[in-house]
C-alpha cells in the first residue's frame, strides 16, 4: 500500500521547531489553539531529557516541548489559523 | 460554524488501492484460553487459512494448519491423542511444533512430513497466535504486556464476547484516530484527545463527558456520571487495552477493556471485545459482575453502531480530511510496518508522532495572551526607542 501524504498539510506543513530546554527539533503544525501535532525523529527521542529518563510503558508526551510550543504560538513563531 | 472554500470544482474521486494479500505481522488474540482447553481441536478461519487450535497432554495450546499433509485431511475434526492431534482420515499423528510424529499403520514417518506452525502464548486467560509472514518467530519488545487486573481477584472475570464483521480490517483500525465519529456515533464528548503512535504502539488518550442530551438524568440516589478517562494502545496491528475509568460523583469505575480483532481474509475479520471491573467497596460481589455486563453491552451496542457504517461504505485510501479530523494519514503510515517485511520498514512508520486536541482552555484565555505579549512587546520596544509603537 503507498503511504500517502495527509490533504491538510498541503495548505499548511509542519515547521521545524527546537525545544528551549533541551534543544530537540521536531516538527510542529497547529490546526488551531487547542490542536497540536508534533513528528519526533530518532534524533529528537535521543536528545530529549524527559524522553530519555522516562520509564517504561506509553510516554504522554514531554512537558517542557509542550511549553516550547505554546510559547512559539504565542509568539506568533508557530501559524495559527484565525478561528471564524 | 463552516467556511465553505469555492474555488475548485473538480469532482473528488475515491481512491482505493486493491487489498493487501498477505496479513498483518504480530501478535493476535483468538479469544479466551479456556474455550480451547476443553480436551476439543477447535478450527479457526484466520490469515486466509483453515487453522487447527488443539491442548496437548502437556497443557500447551497449539495452532497448526489444519490441512494435513498427507491426504488433506482437516485435522481440526480430528481427535487430540495425547501431545498430537490425529488426523480423521488416516491417524496421522501431527505435534504442536508442526511435525508428524507417527503414522499408526506405518513404520516410518516419510521426509517433509512438517506442517505450518504458529507460535502461541497463554496470557491472563487469553490466547495469542503470532502471525508472521516472513516466518520469523516473535520479538520480546514487541509481545502484549501484562493485565494485572486479569489475574486478582478483586476484578471481574472477562466478559468476552465475538462478532463477525464483513469487511477489511483496517476500518476498525482507523478508529484509533476519529475524533468526531466518538460524538456521531457512541454519543460521548471528548474534551481532551491524543494519539501517539511510536514504534509498534498507537495510543489513543481521551477525556470525556458523557452527553447530556443522549443519556437520562440521573434519578434521586442514583450515582451520576461526571466523565470518563481512557487510555488505549494498539500494541501492534490487533490488540489494544484500553484503562478505562468512569467518574462519578461517589465513586470511581475501574476497568480494563479489550478491543481486539484477527482478520479471517482479506474481506472479513472477528471483532472482539473483552472487559474486566474492578471490584470495590462500593462496586462488590455481583454488583461488580452485573457492571461488566451493562459494560459489555454498551460496548457491543457501540460496535454495531460501526459495524453498520462499514457494511455500507466504501474503502478509501485518500480521506479528505478537515482540520478537526484527527489523523487518519499517519496513523496508516504506523500501521502500514506491519504489511511490509522488517527490513522494509521506514523510519517514518515508527518514528514518534502526537496528535493533540485539548479543549479544557478557552480560546479566549489563549487571544487574550497573545494581546498581552503583544502589548508587552510593543511597551518594550518604544522603551528601548524612546518612541512610541
């Protein structure tokens, strides 16, 4: 099966992002303020604090990426599309 | 509200590529153990094949293909005979490693006498077959964890249950990620939403209030639902466990849901669903049982809500996808490794992707933010200038 690629990133793609605390780089797109998707690579799970240190089973997510998102939205370096 | 986009006026076409003909790689649960420990081969239509399940004199669950290779005798209508299942036609002698150990009427057992083997595993009361293709036998980071609760006593037992669905398997997959159909469909509201899909596990997180206009209030002294908190993982292309706990205003409803599936071909699957409680104070003896049921049916009435959407619908592999979607394309792309053989998995099939809806903080609060730090940069600039924004 060809993998194909998401409709929605056609108009707007995910930009790079580095994390303040630790310096990973993912890749970040928000659809709206309460929306968020982020990609990791094997380079950002590798340099990720709360990532490496985290125990066994699902990790949620990291909450210092987190912050670095909504400051980078709040800051206007990520897009967020103006809700009608 | 919706903005409808003019512009383009091309017809969108449906696109389906032809099924994929082999079956997913991984672990797959035929159900509960104990139904194949009744001294009974049992057969099961799985993975494009006629299977044979049997429990040798050693305890063991075994799962052979049922075709014997001597004359194409179905072994799974045969009789088991200590460690071996025999064949109804001749008593060919089959063990669970895929060998035929003897042949009654002969005295020896002719060369290539080996059959299809797949490995098994009995865990917390439920039977897994490893399916792989490539032959290859399970890796430890990719088995099913462990139930704690399967095993105490102070939860329920399973409460099981199978249905046949007609049609490819991939569309109970897809639910992983659809947001919107959980409101359409099961009538629940999700406040707080995520999907990680990482390595070989796609979770599905969410947090819920149940919908006022779908369920009725509450009578005096009865408990009344507050919400609903549910993590969920697909660990690999079948089975997922979902925690799941109900709030309500006097107590909390631990339980641990199995929804789970094994494709029979390409074009039908068996759907099960399993569910344990967890007994309490509150929620003791048969109340507990009597809870896992109710469970157990509204889980199954929520199948049949999907069940009636897929016999209708069309396979597609180019969803148009709005922005309240969650994500159908890369939750493909994670299940995708596991119809390509190991060396041909990508590392955009595995790498770690997470899809997130949180609606617990209003829009306001986050405009009203961005003002601010606009306000702030402003003031900041026209100090450091000496003039005004």
């Amino acid at each position: 099966m060809t993998i194909r690629p998401d409709n929605r990133l056609l108009d707007a793609p995910m930009q790079p992002l580095t994390c303040r605390r630790c310096g990973a780089g993912v890749e970040v797109r928000k659809a709206s303020w309460h929306q968020t998707s982020v990609q990791w690579n094997a380079d950002a799970a590798g340099t990720c604090l709360e990532r490496r240190t985290a125990g066994p089973g699902i990790f949620p997510g990291c909450a210092a990426l987190r912050d670095s998102i909504v400051q980078a939205a709040l800051d206007g370096e990520i897009a967020v599309p103006e809700e009608s | 509200m919706t903005a409808v986009e003019a512009g383009n006026d091309d017809i969108r076409r449906i696109e389906a590529e032809a099924l994929p003909t082999r079956f997913a790689r991984g672990w797959h649960c035929l159900g509960l153990s104990e139904k194949f420990k009744d001294g009974e081969p049992h057969t099961v239509n799985a993975f494009g094949q006629k299977l044979v399940v049997f429990q040798s004199g050693d305890g063991r669950i075994n799962v052979l293909d049922a075709y014997c290779r001597h004359m194409g005798g179905d072994l799974s209508q045969g009789t088991i005979k200590g460690d071996e299942i025999a064949c109804p036609f001749h008593d060919w002698r089959w063990g669970g490693d895929g060998r035929c150990k003897k042949i009654p009427y002969s005295r020896r057992v002719p060369l290539r006498a080996r059959t299809a083997a797949w490995t098994t595993m009995d865990q917390d009361g439920l039977l897994f077959v490893w399916n792989d293709p490539e032959g290859n036998p399970p890796p430890p980071e990719v088995t099913i964890p462990r139930i704690e609760g399967a095993t105490r006593d102070d939860w329920t037992d399973w409460v099981w249950t199978e249905t046949i669905v007609n049609t490819n398997c991939r569309e109970v997959v897809d639910n992983v990620v659809d947001m919107a159909h959980f409101f359409y469909v099961h009538y629940s509201f999700p406040t707080y939403f995520k999907n990680i899909f990482e390595g070989h596990v796609a979770t599905q997180i969410m947090k819920g209030t149940g919908r006022q206009d779908t369920r009725p209030p509450a009578k005096d002294g009865e408990p009344r639902l507050l919400g609903n908190d549910s993590a969920a993982s697909y660990h690999g292309p079948s089975f997922m466990i979902d925690d799941l706990t109900y709030h309500y205003d006097t107590m909390d409803i631990n339980s641990v849901l199995i929804n789970a599936h094994y494709p029979i071909d390409a074009t039908s699957f068996v759907l099960h669903s399993g569910i344990i409680v967890q007994r309490t104070d509150k929620l003791s003896g048969p109340a507990a049982d009597e809870m896992a049921r109710k469970m157990s049916s509204f889980i199954l009435k929520g199948f049949d809500q999907d069940v009636q959407i897929w016999k209708n619908k069309a396979r597609i592999d180019n969803p148009l996808l709005c922005e309240e979607d969650g994500p159908v394309y890369q939750l493909r792309r994670w299940y995708e490794q596991f119809y390509v053989d190991v060396a041909d998995v990508r590392p955009e099939m595995v790498e770690r992707f997470e899809f997130e809806l949180d609606t617990t903080r209003p829009v306001e609060a986050w405009k009203k933010e961005v003002e601010e730090n606009l306000a702030r940069k402003a003031a900041e600039l026209s100090a450091s200038t000496g003039r005004p924004a």
